[in-house]
C-alpha cells in the first residue's frame, strides 16, 4: 500500500516509473491537503509501570483519517512519506499536535510525559532544533515531559551525524528514547557507540516480547544490555499475562501493549487514563 491511495483523487492516476517527479508532486499535495484539512490524527498508547499499572506516560502515534472514518496506520505510509519528501511536514503535524495535547492537559493540571516518534528525516533536517523551540514557547511545553523516539534501525552512520542535534535536544531538557532496541545494528562495534549516544531510555524491541514466555534468550541479552548501559528500559508490545509475568521476573518495571490497551483516540485515551488521574492543584493554577 501507498501513500498515493490516501486519496481517492490521487487513486485515478496510476504512476508511471517515467512519471516518477509528477507522483511525488501529487503525494505532496496530497499530503499537505490532508494535513490541512484534518486528516492526520494522533493515537495515544499508556505506558505503564507494570508492577502496579501506574500510569507513567504515552505514546503519541500517528493515523491518517480518510473520508468514510477509516484510519490508515503508519506501515501503509510512513515510508513512502520518508522516501518522497513529505515526512518533515507530516512530522512537524505531528509535533505540534503533540505540544497542544501537552499543554491542554496542563490546563487540566496533568503533566503526562508524551513520547513521540521522530524520523531520521527530522533528524537530517536541520529545522527541527528551532521549531521544537518555537513550539514548546508557544505551548508552554515543559521539556522534561516530551521524549522524543529516534530508532534504532535508522542507519548508525546517520545517528552518528546527528549526535551533536540529539546532545542539543537533551540540553534542551527533552528526553530522548531509542525505539526498537536489538532490532538494527546490536554488534559489538555498535554497542560501544551506544555508549556514548545521548539517549535516555531503550525501548525493547516487541519482536523480544513476542517470543516470551518460551524463548526468553534474546530478551534476556537485550536487557542485559541495558543494565549494562545503566540504561532504563521500557518493553512494548506486552500483549498477555505470561509475557507480564516474565518481564516482572527480569525486573523490568515498564511497559506498553494491548494487554493494557491499543493506542486510542485522544478522548478515549482521556476518558479511560486521565479521568481518575490525581490532579496537582498547583500546576493547574498556572
Ligand atoms: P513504534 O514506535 O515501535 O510503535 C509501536 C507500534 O506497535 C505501534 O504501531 C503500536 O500500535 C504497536 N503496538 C503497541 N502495542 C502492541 C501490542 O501489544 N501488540 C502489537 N502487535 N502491536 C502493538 P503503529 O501505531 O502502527 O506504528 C508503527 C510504527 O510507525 C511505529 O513503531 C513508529 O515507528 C511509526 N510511527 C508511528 N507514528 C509515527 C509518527 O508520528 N512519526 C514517525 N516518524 N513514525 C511514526
Ligand atoms: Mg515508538
Ligand atoms: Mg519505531
Ligand atoms: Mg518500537
């Protein structure tokens, strides 16, 4: 699937390889269109301490509206966005919606840390440093509850090019996570850089998660790993009890999955998460 099948409009031109430059002008204007006229939507997924299913934060994930209330999920776009120019706008959708859910819920007195997913476009483009800046400004966005989620799998030689914005964007304040941890480049040559990126958290990879309860090697080195690294870890894709049950043996504490919930609509998420949710009566006055 493609991006061009976001629209019915784009769906009545068939792309030619010879028409390769018309194709991704009309992505773009499909993609800009649609951003302008509501289709992008952002998702939400708890993350949870798993211990007591103490709320610790969210996963902001993208979706694409069509017009019959059907979403697309990013596996149908992301890519062709990334390889057509459009992600940078579809990413600062993205984080702009991210920054108003933070501050609508500060109003409320709630100060949730927002996880959001950045692709290694945004990493390359050098824009991204000043709009976060701008955005946190104008939403007053408290650094410390925004994590940015770079992946792994993003080419090594292409995080090394952005160590110095990542070490920017944590003296910023904001936390940076490496999503799919294990999945990309776990050699040894690797692991050493590892050391030295300015990342705050690995997420494990739910392919390590899926496997459990019966084989637990993979997840058993993963998290080694990170302790190791004296890295916190969060597993995602906790999909059922035993895989809970093991990841508490491993004293790993936090986590993410349809166990707990899919990723949901905001109201939803709101009305499920943040309904019971201890106030703090002096943020609220802010
Ligand atoms: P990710 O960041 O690793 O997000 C986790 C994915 O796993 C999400 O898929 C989520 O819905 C799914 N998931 C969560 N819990 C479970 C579970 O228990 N079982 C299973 N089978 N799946 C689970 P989703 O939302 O389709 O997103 C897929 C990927 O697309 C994300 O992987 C992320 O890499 C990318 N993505 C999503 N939103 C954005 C965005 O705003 N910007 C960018 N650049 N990429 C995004
Ligand atoms: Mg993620
Ligand atoms: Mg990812
Ligand atoms: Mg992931």
């Amino acid at each position: 699937q493609h991006l061009s099948q976001l629209s019915s409009q784009a769906r009545l031109h068939q792309p030619q390889p010879t028409e390769q430059a018309r194709r991704r002008q009309s992505l773009e204007n499909t993609v800009l269109t649609g951003i302008a006229q509501g289709r992008c939507a952002l998702f939400f997924q708890p993350q949870l301490d798993i211990r007591d299913k103490r709320l610790i934060g969210a996963e902001g994930l993208l979706r694409w509206r069509h017009e019959d209330g059907s979403y697309s999920l990013p596996a149908d776009f992301i890519t062709d966005a990334e390889q057509n120019g459009v992600m940078v706008p579809l990413g600062n959708w993205v984080l702009e919606a991210s920054c108003k859910v933070l501050a609508s819920w500060r109003q409320r007195g709630i100060t949730l840390p927002l996880a959001v997913n950045i692709s290694a476009k945004q990493l390359q483009e050098t824009n991204l440093l000043p709009h976060l800046k701008l955005l946190m400004e104008r939403y007053q966005v408290r650094p410390s509850q925004l994590m940015l989620e770079i992946t792994e799998t993003a080419r090594i030689d292409e995080l090394d090019k952005s160590l110095s914005l990542l070490r920017q964007l944590r003296e910023l304040g904001v936390l940076v996570a490496l999503d799919d941890f294990g999945m990309g480049y776990a050699s040894l040559s690797f692991l050493n850089r590892l050391r030295t990126l300015p990342v705050d958290l690995l997420k494990i990879d739910r392919s390590f998660i899926e496997s459990l309860p019966e084989d637990p090697v993979m997840l058993r080195i993963v998290s080694a790993i990170a302790r190791v690294l004296e890295l916190p870890v969060i597993a995602e894709g906790i999909e059922n009890q035993a895989q809970l049950d093991f990841l508490l043996s491993q004293d790993i504490c936090w986590g993410q999955g349809y166990l707990f919930a899919e990723p949901l609509p905001q109201t939803e998420f709101e009305q499920r998460f943040l309904s019971n949710l201890p106030v703090n009566a002096a943020e609220s006055k802010n």
